[in-house]
C-alpha cells in the first residue's frame, strides 16, 4: 500500500489491544487495528497530488529541507493506492458484522 505521509509525530509504541497491520521504512506503525473497533492510519489517504505538491512548496525551507521537500514532489509521480486501503476497511467491516450477527 502507498499513501502520503505528510506529519512529524506518528505512535511509536502499539497500545493495549491494537495490531499492526502495516509498517514503513518511515514509520514502523504506519496502521494500527483495533479489533471490533477501529483502524488507524498515520498515511493521509485523503490527500491528493496536486494538494501535496503546493504543501510542499509552501513547507519547503520551513518544516523541512528544499531537498527533503524536492525529494516529496518526485515521489508524487508514483500512483499512491488509497483504493487498496479502502478494501482494507471493507474487509475487517465485513468481518466485524460477520462476527456480530453470528
């Protein structure tokens, strides 16, 4: 799965009851599972191309390096696949109403 992260904060130790259920070189927990309750994603799925390219022109030189922020832009090329994360949550959804009406 790719996604855009775009943050400086991401949960370094797993809460009680979460699974990992996706890791980065990034971010070691990059989606949480709490079973029967929620998924987390530090990814900002929700984020497009074009909006992530003027948000790192606008933080370039101030959150992170001219470089760091060149080095964004080139990964935009690459085609992110929020649609896999979509049939992530579809899944564990259907599995949760598969457990409740059982």
């Amino acid at each position: 799965m790719t996604l855009s992260a775009f943050h400086q904060d991401q949960v370094v130790d797993i809460p009680q009851g979460a699974q990992r259920v996706a890791r980065s070189e990034f971010c070691e927990n990059a989606a949480l599972y709490y079973p029967g309750f929620a998924l987390t994603v530090q990814g900002h799925p929700e984020f497009r191309e074009p909006y992530l390219r003027d948000l790192a022109k606008l933080r370039a030189g101030q959150v992170f390096s001219q470089a760091e922020a060149e080095a964004a832009e080139a990964s935009y090329d690459r085609a992110d696949t929020a649609a896999d994360l979509v049939r992530v949550l579809k899944s564990l959804l259907l599995e949760q109403e598969t457990r409740a009406g059982s």
